[in-house]
C-alpha cells in the first residue's frame, strides 16, 4: 500500500498542476509565455500548442509535491492497525490535502484581485507586460496552492494520527 499511495499521490497532484495551470492559463496566458516557458526552457510548438504546453508544465510543477505527500502519508498510514482502515485514512488524507490546495489556490485569486493588484509585489514581473493584474493574480493563486498542498498535509497528518488514536482508543475499550 506503501508504494501505491505514492504512486497515486503522484498522478493525483500531476492531474492537479494540469487543471490549476489550464484555469491559470485562462486568467493569464502571459504568466505561462513570459515566465513559465522560460523557466521550464519549453517552446509551445513542441508540444502542439499552448494548452498542451500548459499541461506539461502543470504536471512537471506538481507531481513532485505528490511525492513528497504520498511518502508521508504513507509513512503515517503504515501505522494503522490494519489494511482497510490504512487504506480509507490514506484516501481520506490525500481528499484533505487537494480540498486544502484548492481552498488556499481560492483564496489566493482573492488575495491577488484584491490586495497585491493594489499594493504591488516585490516578485520579478516580465518588464513587457500586458496584463500586470492578472499575471499577479496567476502568480498569487501558484504561490497559494504550494502553501495550501502544505497545509492540506499537515491537516492530513492531523486527520490520521486523531483516527489512529481513536481506534486504539475504542479497540482497548472493548
């Protein structure tokens, strides 16, 4: 299970980069073409456009994360007192940490609209810029999202040492 977890905490947090960089990428095509291109060393005619672009650069962004959540929490997980219970805590763990990631990316569309649109940002901004408000506002929901697959782990790791507890709890009661 140890393995699996990780495995699908990968593709779990690749798909996650591919949607949140397709709905960036419709707030701000430039953060892609002035930034993210340049930072990931991609042509867009490479891979047959901008959107399949985007979509590589979602995953190569993210599934790392997923490594590294899917080997925590399946470091945590081996300490259920059986497989079933591992196995729901785990799934349960990896829908807190994207719920979690999603909320704070929500919350840093609102930050960026709202706040550092208005007070600027210290972060290197392409000097050619069209859209400075949305390239901010991309750059505010990518930097929300890490923060938020984060703090999703550490609610999970929250979540199941609670529930370890708790059935060890009521198996020693019974």
């Amino acid at each position: 299970m140890f393995a699996q977890t990780i495995f699908f905490a990968i593709l779990l947090a690749g798909l996650y980069g591919i949607i949140h960089d397709q709905i960036t990428y419709s707030i701000s095509p430039e953060y892609f073409t002035k930034f993210k291109y340049e930072q990931f060393r991609f042509d867009p005619t490479w891979f047959g456009g901008h959107r399949q672009t985007v979509a590589i650069i979602g995953f190569l962004a993210t599934w790392w994360m997923g490594l590294l959540i899917g080997f925590i929490i399946g470091t945590v997980g081996l300490s259920s007192k059986d497989y079933k219970i591992m196995r729901r805590s785990i799934l349960s763990a990896l829908v807190i940490v994207i719920v979690t990631a999603i909320f704070f990316g929500s919350l840093g569309f609102f930050w960026g609209k709202y706040h550092l649109t208005r007070t600027g940002v210290s972060w290197w901004l392409p000097v050619n810029l069209i859209d400075k408000n949305n390239f901010i506002i991309v750059g505010s929901i990518h930097n929300f999202s890490y923060l938020g697959g984060i703090a999703g782990l550490l609610l999970a790791i929250i979540f199941m040492i609670r529930k370890n507890i708790l059935l060890k709890t009521d198996h020693e009661a019974n």
